[in-house]
C-alpha cells in the first residue's frame, strides 16, 4: 500500500512499527537485510503446471544443437591436479550451529544429462562448478574451489602461506584453509603459517572470510602483509550501503537464495554455485598496489602486479608469478561473460576500461603459461591462455561497440538488446556464454553508461505509475476476463515474453486474482527453464516462487556483519541514515544532534534543515555552530551492538558506555523522524 503525502509526485510506502533512537540506529544498517521468510497468502501449485513444456524443451534442445557440449576440455581441465574432495561438503553456521551456510551435496542432483526444466547449456556449467576440492595447479600454487562461490588460492612462500582470496564468510574459509592443511601436511610438514594475504579485489566474496582464517591480532604481532587495490577499504566498505536494503532484496532474486536446490530451482549462479551466508568480516591492507607495473617480493615470492580500477571492481589487481609463468586475472577475466550491470544493482561497469586491461594484461603477460583466477578452474598453455584472453577482451569490447554503433542509429536499449548477438567466433566459445552477465542486460548497461535511462521518447518521460498504468491496460483488454484469455492463449502458443507482459500489467490492477498469479507464475517457470544465464533463471524462478507464496517478510541477522561494520567509517553510517529521513515529518524540524565516540576521539554533529539531514565530523577547525538539542556520548563497538540489535535501548540508557548532555526527549524525536528499514518489499505484487 502507499500514503500520499504533502510532496508532489512522492509516494512512499507504509512503514509498520515504533519509531526510537535504537530503531533509528537500527535502520544505518538496513542494507544488509536480506528477505528470506514467506507470507502465508499461498498458491497451491502442483508438478505437472512446474513441468517444462513442449515450447521450453524445444528451445532447450536447439541450444543443446548449437553447441558442442561434448567438448571435454574444460572438465580436464576442472579436474586437473585434484589432491582431494570432502566426501560431504556442508559448512554450519557460527551463529546457529543446526543450520548450514554452505551445502555442496545439496547440488547432487546435478549429473547426467540436462533436464527438461535446464537450459542445457547452463547444466554443463553447473557440472563444472560441482567439481570441487583441494587441486594443484603447479608445484607451490594451489587452489581450493567450491568451498564457496569463489576460490581460494594457496602460494607456498619460503616461511609460510600467501592466501588469495579467503573467501566469503568466515565458516567457508576456516574450514578451506584446514582442509587444505590437512592433505598438505605430508608435503609441507613444518608449513601451517599465514606469512601474507592477499585481496584482489573489493567484492566481499573475496575478503568476507579473512577473520576465519587469521585474527587482526596475529597479523599486528607477526608483522603479517595484507596487501590489496588501491582504494580497497573504501569500497569494500561503502559498496552499496546508501541503497543497501533495495539491493540485498534484489540480491535474493539474483542468487536464488529461497528457491530449491533441485532442476525445478536454483543450479548455479554461472559464476560458481553460489554465496555463502555465514558470518563477514574485513581487514584493513597495510600495503597497496596503485600501479601497474608494481613489483614486489613476498615471502620470497616474485610478485608483477596489474592495478585495474573501475573494471569488474572499483578497486581491482590482477597479477603475474614469474618463476611460475602463472597470471592470476582476478576477477578480470572468468570463465563466462561478466556483468557490465549487475541485476542486483549496482553503478554500470566501464566495458572500454575492462577490455583495455585485459588486452594490457596479455602483452604484460605475454610468457604466461598458466592463468588461474578467483573463479572457476584453471588454464594451461601460452597459446591457449592467449586465445582465451582475446576472446574476453572482444566479448567486452564487441558489446560496447556494437551498441554505441546501434545507439547512435538511433535504436532505444530494448531494440539493441534484442538485435544484439555476439559473432560465432566468440559466441561458441564457452568462456564468453552469458552464465552470468548476458548479452542483452549488457547491452543496456553500456547505453544507460552513455545516455541514461531516458531513451528520448516522451511517452516515456512522465509515464503513469505501475498500477495506473496496469488498470488501464486491463480496461483496454476488456476487463481482466479477457485479459486472461488472452494471455492463455499466448501461454499456450509458447510465447511467455508477451503473456507475462499481459499478465503483469492484471496482477498488478488485481494482486488477488489467484489466477492471473498462478498463469503468470508458469510463464516465469518456462522463462526460467529456458535462461543459460544463472542470475536470470533464479530472478524468473524467484518471481514464480513469490507469486505463488506472497512477498517475505523477515530478513536475516544483521550481526553477521559486525566484524564489517567495526570497520566501516561511522560517516557512512550517517549518509545512510540520511535517505531515512521522514521528509514529510521533518518540513519544519530544525533538530541538532551531536554524537561523541568516546574510544575514537571523534565527534559528528548531525542537523536537519529544509527536510534533509546533513552531517559533518567537527574538530577543533570546525567548531559548533547553534544550539545543540542533545548529546549522545557512546563507544563505537556499543554504537556498533546497537546498530546490529545485540543491545537494547534499555539497557544502553544505563550502560557506563553511554551518556546523554541534554535532552533525552529531544534525542528520541530527533531518531523517531526515520524510517526503521522494511526487511523485504513487494516486486512481482503491488505493495
């Protein structure tokens, strides 16, 4: 439902519970609420409407015709150097030891041919991501994949470990890192230390598990180095935190984190199985790489590094092992087309940039006989690995051209979307296949880069909102009766694109109408079945799941980031709280807060005026200004309890950690004027 407001054209949606300082605080850390529980507004569906139809196994099987999905080069490659595989590969969460953050069993039913229900492609791609284990890529370098959606990569230095990547979540990493000291003990008998780390890049599937692995304390006492990008603490940091909680919703489609794991739900992501949800955590770099080419020793190892800013990351390296003859390419380059625009949400990636670093890494890198990444399995051979570094820099590149070339014709991002495909000599590699990103949603993404989301037609300028629009559409249809029909008859006929454009525009007039959801939901099954991408079956899957089930309503424990939050710049915090603001209840509101970290020496005031919150660290350079309302005087790991629900109000109020100067009544309005975060929202329904 939504509420008008005094603000032309604003529509804001209801927001349920009491409003309080903890609440408020609460709400800073809502981007990293994920949906995760059900309504019980349910639609009962049985086998035969999930079963693929005629239409769907059709298209299937001519995809499975276009390609050689007998070539078994790349599960040679997938198994080569195996030293061992966990016989049950499941992970239990540190917070609640009966749940499991990772399950690779759980994806055995992915063997054999592909299903009716997989596009067969996508199925070849998920067998290669089962192969998990402990491998050897050469001597001295060796890599642990399927513990988690990325790798961890293990370089053996004169006194220890150098790690690569540890991964998403502590409970992945730690039992990564163990297995692999245990089938390496016989080799390296006196070797178990960490002697460095290193973070290729600012996603947190890449860093979230250091802290499972090494504590910060070791790394300070053994003078340990943690090397990153230039600007990795920033983004690893602020990444998503202004329109976090739109973006972890959003990310509960993209990674299919309700659905089943079963031919019927979700098979991978493309990029690897999946993200592991267990518990996060960060360690500040004390050294950086803002260069390329940047050399440096490590542990007696020869490092060439490759710094990539603004390419699949803001902050980003790839880098070469000499004595190996080994490239690592990060996330630069993977075995599949990466996303230019990332479903989830995210700022648009720079496809010239990308290519440029890929094109400069292969003359950099010109000897490489080996290249390994932070996904998937490995490479041998310079010519191979060459061919293979071609063909992703013209993936990138040919996507961006074409569509520049097609923009400038004149043809919206629809048009080039749909008129777009990749020449036969990149589209039959296997390396380009859109398993993750696509050509069409990258497509897109190069046009919004250029020209935004407006595409200069003025029916699109001003449109009517959804359900306006949608009520309207079902008028002109005769009426939701006629609507169905017609949107039968084009299920029927197998075009699922038009019948959910149908269907969409009733669900939204009528959320009721069980059998506009129920139809609707069967085109997002066979729209699912039919994806080679893996983000996009889980998006049509988990908008079939919702249909059928109604919108979650619970998230999961924020507290699993709390190692993350300790390092996060309390600034962000209040940028994030600033897009709380209760516009229409703070017009005439000239509150000001000021907030004392006691442990860090550091003071904020924060202000509202003319409806918007502004915030600024003081120092002796900026005194105060104006009267302050209240003072709220608070250690950071307290602030952080509070943020993150450990910790009451209640017994805050009382605690020798916190104080107020001023008043108490005016620092309670002064939150109650934010919205505490919803943990989920409608996508596939009206709200």
């Amino acid at each position: 439902m939504t509420i008008k407001l005094p603000f032309p054209a604003l529509r804001l949606r209801k927001i349920r519970g009491q409003q309080s300082l903890h609440a408020g605080l609460l709400l800073s850390a809502g981007l990293l609420l994920s949906a995760c529980g059900q309504s019980d507004n349910q639609i009962s569906v049985s086998s035969d409407e999930r079963a693929a139809t005629a239409t769907t196994i059709a298209a299937n099987r001519q995809v499975a015709e276009q390609l050689n999905l007998n070539d078994q080069q790349d599960f040679n490659d997938a198994r080569r150097g195996l030293i061992a595989s966990p016989e049950n590969l499941q992970v239990a969460s540190l917070a609640d030891p009966a749940k499991n953050v990772w399950d690779m069993p759980a994806y055995g039913f992915v063997q054999g041919d592909a299903p009716n229900s997989v596009n067969p492609s996508l199925w070849r791609q998920a067998q290669l991501n089962n192969i998990h284990g402990l491998f050897e890529v050469t001597p001295g370098i060796y890599q642990l994949r399927g513990f988690d959606l990325s790798n961890m990569t293990l370089i053996k230095g004169d006194s220890g470990w150098i790690v690569i990547d540890p991964i998403t979540a502590k409970e992945t990493s730690r039992t990564a890192f163990n297995f692999a000291m245990q089938q390496l003990a016989e080799r390296y008998p006196d070797t178990r230390n960490i002697s460095a780390i290193l973070f290729t890049h600012s996603h947190i599937d890449h860093f979230g598990g250091v802290l499972g692995i090494i504590s910060q304390q070791e790394i300070e006492q053994r003078n340990i180095p943690v090397i990153a990008p230039a600007g990795f603490m920033e983004e690893a940091t602020s990444e998503n935190i202004i329109a976090g909680t739109a973006m972890s919703r959003r990310a509960v489609y993209m990674y299919g984190k309700n659905l089943a794991r079963d031919e019927f739900g979700h098979v991978d992501s493309g990029l690897g199985k999946g993200p592991a949800f267990g518990e996060f955590s960060i360690i500040e770099p004390n050294q950086l790489v803002s260069k390329t080419p940047t050399e440096l020793t490590i542990d007696g190892v020869q490092f060439q590094f490759q710094y990539t800013p603004e390419s699949e990351a803001p902050a980003e390296f790839t880098f070469y092992l000499p004595q190996y003859k080994a490239f690592c390419g990060g996330e630069v380059v993977s075995r599949n087309m990466h996303n230019l625009y990332t479903l989830r949400g995210a700022k648009v990636r720079d496809a010239m940039k990308w290519s440029a670093y890929i094109e400069e890494a292969r003359n950099l890198f010109a000897d490489a006989d080996i290249y390994f990444a932070s996904h998937h399995w490995p490479m041998w051979g310079k010519e191979r690995i060459q061919t293979f570094l071609k063909q992703q820099r013209d993936t990138y590149k040919f996507i961006h051209d074409q569509t520049v070339r097609r923009m400038n014709q004149g043809m919206t991002p629809g048009e080039i979307a749909e008129d777009l495909a990749l020449p036969d000599s990149l589209a039959q590699a296997f390396s380009s296949r859109g398993y993750y990103g696509t050509v069409k949603h990258n497509a897109r993404a190069v046009y919004q880069g250029y020209l935004g989301w407006y595409d200069a037609n003025p029916a699109h300028l001003d449109p009517l909102p959804d359900p306006q629009r949608a009520a309207g559409y079902v008028a002109l249809a005769g009426g939701a009766g006629a609507l169905l029909e017609k949107a039968q008859s084009a299920f029927d006929a197998g075009n699922y694109r038009w019948s959910a454009e149908l269907l969409n525009h009733l669900v939204f007039a009528e959320p009721d109408n069980s059998a506009a959801r129920k139809l609707l939901a069967r085109n997002y099954d066979q729209l699912g079945y039919q994806a080679e991408s893996g983000p996009w079956r889980d998006v049509y899957l988990t908008a079939a799941l919702e249909l059928r089930t109604g919108t979650p309503e619970t998230g999961i424990n924020i507290a699993t980031m709390k190692d993350m939050l300790l390092q996060t710049p309390v600034a962000n915090f209040f940028d994030t709280l600033a897009v709380r603001l209760k516009a229409e209840d703070a017009a005439d509101k000239n509150w000001r807060i000021k907030i004392n970290f006691t442990d860090l020496n550091e003071s904020h005031l924060l202000w509202v005026e003319n409806a918007v919150l502004h915030h600024r660290q003081l120092s002796k350079d900026t005194p105060e200004e104006g009267e302050i309302n209240a003072s709220l005087n608070l250690t950071h790991p307290l602030f952080i309890s509070m943020l993150i629900g450990e910790v009451g109000l209640k017994d805050t109020l009382f605690s020798d950690d916190l104080n107020i100067d001023g008043s108490k009544i005016d620092l309670v309005r002064f939150f109650s004027l934010f919205e505490k975060p919803a943990t989920s929202f409608a996508i596939v329904l009206p709200d």
